[in-house]
C-alpha cells in the first residue's frame, strides 16, 4: 500500500471507498452502459484498490429504467471473468425505500436475494435511500434484509434540511435500527458546506454504532472537499465516482479522491485512462457537472434534477433558465415533479 499523502484525511486502510457510478451514473444513461465500458470499468475498479462497487438498483418493480437500474439485468455472464483471481472487490445494490412499500416487510429480504441470486456477481450488501424523515419506519424492512444473509447500509436523504431536534431524534432512531454497516449523511441538494458536514459526522458518529459515511454532490463544486471533511470528523465510507458522473451536478470524483487519500501514480493511472477513454466523451453528450444554475439550485435547497431537465433543452435560452430555477426556489422544491417544472417553466415565459 503507498503512504497517504501528507493532507490524506485518514490512513487509507481505515477508509472505505465505495464507487457508485453505475447507479448514480445511471440518471444520464437511463441506467444503460456499454458491455466493454463496464467490463472495463471493474477491472480498473480492481486495480485501483476500491473495496465496494454499487452497481445499481434493484427494484421490485422495474418499470421503464434500464439494466443497471433493475438489477441484476445488468450483470453479464462475462462481468465475473474479467475481475482477477483475489480481486477483493465487493458488490451492492441501492433499494429505494418507496420502492419497498408494495412489498411485505417480512418478505423484503428473501424477494431480494431471490431476485439477484440470478445475477453473475455476488452482492452481499443493500443499501436502502430514504427521505430523512421516514428512516424510523424501515426497521421491519431492514430487519429482514439482515436476515436474509445481507449487509445493510442506510443513507439518510436531504438532511441539510433536517432541524436539529429532527437530527437528534433521528440518531437515536438510527441506533434502534440494530447493526447497520454504514449510515450515511447525503448530500441531496448539493447544499452542504463541510462544518455542517463535519457537525452531522460527529453527530451520528458518536450517538450510534454504525460506521458513517459520506455521499457528496458537486452543485457548489464541494462534493471533494465535503468527503474529505467528512474524513477528518471520523466518517469512514466514503462515496465517489468516476469523473464524477451522476445526478445533477455529479459526485466527488473517484480519481480525485483516490489521489487525495495517497494513492501511488502508477496505481492510479488505469483510473485516468479509464476517464480519458470512456467517461469524458459521456461527459461531452450527457453533460454533467457543477455550473452556476447547479450551484443556484445547491444554495437554494432546489433539487437538482429540476436543473437536469433544464439543461436537457439545448435550445431554451439562459433567462428563462434563471426565471425557473428562481421560481422553483421561491416554491421550495426539494422535490421534483414534472407538473412543478412545468409550472415553472410556465411562470418563466409569462
């Protein structure tokens, strides 16, 4: 293992990076992504020392998304033969928890390891997205997924607009919820600054047993250095993916915070290939990543998707952009729906 670098957070081998780019990547693609790409893509994930790889999510109802976003449809026969003898890699999967709500409690846990069993790569952890505020009532839910042989990981959604008294209750709920491999702060709305997230690390860290983790978005352009104050206050799972590809804004970038927490050159470089040869060009047609009307939407507490759909239009001019995006923040949309952003587009061309 090379030596961190003099400003590394944390000793490496006390971190657990976990790349998520096939599910969070999958808001631009439609959860579709090139064999070659993703054959590619865990090889490099292999070499580069990343301990889990989300791959995507798994859905009871898999409605319209494409393969890495109803697993294990994704997962090839060929994904296990390009990974090395004693890779190390381990493998999950993201649930919804309004995905869970047609499904028995007691069930949750045998329906999904029937469901991937059928898949080619082993996935041993599940970790369920929930709205901050309805965390407590998943203890059935989680109960059973632990039961059914899996590891669980729980990220608390938007809680930047959690109230303290909502965080203090909401530890505690979190310690109620037995053994947990990882809880995590989201960074929803890319509003985050990193004494919050310092704050809300230490919070969680010393109110409940379970590791903390960090998932950062980029709409302020803090997403790296959000994880990596997030290190210093004592998180240990840290989110990142490649070039930072994901919803909105994206993510922290995976090759930055590999190079952040000291990985060798040499050891680092495949990542870098991977990003000049398959990642920028999805950039060039997706165009994700931190801009102003991101950073508008981060400081106003406006989901970023309402800027995705903006930016999709090519053609829709910058002031009516602006006139939107200052319309949703007046509504204070943390949520998208499609009628919102039609009301606001709506308003915008008044």
């Amino acid at each position: 293992m090379s030596t961190p670098a003099p400003h590394a957070p944390a000793v490496r081998d006390r971190l657990t990076v976990l790349d998520c780019t096939l599910r969070d990547g999958g808001y631009y693609t439609n959860w579709e992504f090139d064999d070659a790409l993703v054959e590619d893509y865990l090889r490099v994930c292999a070499h580069t020392g990343i301990d889990i790889v989300e791959l995507g999510y798994a859905r009871f109802d898999p409605g319209g998304r494409g393969p890495y976003g109803r697993l294990p449809a994704g997962l090839t026969p060929n994904l296990p033969k390009v990974l090395p003898d004693g890779h190390g890699l381990r493998f999950a999967v993201m649930v919804d928890a309004s995905g869970l709500a047609g499904v028995p409690a007691a069930e949750t846990g045998p329906r999904l390891a029937e469901l991937l069993a059928t898949g080619s790569l082993p996935v041993d952890l599940v970790r369920v997205a929930v709205h901050h505020s309805r965390a407590a009532g998943l203890a059935a839910e989680i109960a059973s997924l632990r039961a059914a042989g899996f590891g669980v990981g729980l990220n608390l959604m938007q809680i930047d607009l959690a109230t303290p008294a909502e965080v203090t209750a909401l530890v505690r709920t979190v310690a109620d919820l037995g053994p947990l491999e990882a809880v995590y702060v989201a960074d929803s709305l890319g509003s985050l600054h990193a004494a919050r997230i310092a704050e809300l690390v230490e919070l969680f860290r010393t109110g409940q047993d379970a590791p903390v983790g960090i998932h950062g978005h980029d709409n302020q352009g803090f997403a790296l250095r959000n994880t990596l104050a997030a290190a210093e206050a004592g998180a240990t799972w840290l989110d990142a993916t490649v070039l930072g590809m994901g919803r909105g804004a994206g993510n922290a970038r995976t090759e930055q915070l590999l190079a952040a927490l000291g990985t060798a050159p040499d050891t680092l470089q495949p990542m870098l290939d991977l990003v000049a040869r398959r990642f920028e060009p999805l950039r060039d047609t997706h165009r994700w990543g931190a801009g102003a009307l991101y950073a508008i939407a981060g400081m106003r507490r406006v989901h970023p998707t309402y800027v995705q759909r903006l930016e999709e239009n090519a053609e829709r001019d910058v002031e009516t952009k602006l006139r939107a995006l200052h319309h949703l923040a007046g509504q204070h949309a943390t949520s998208f729906t499609p009628q919102a952003l039609e009301d606001a587009l709506r308003h915008a061309c008044a």
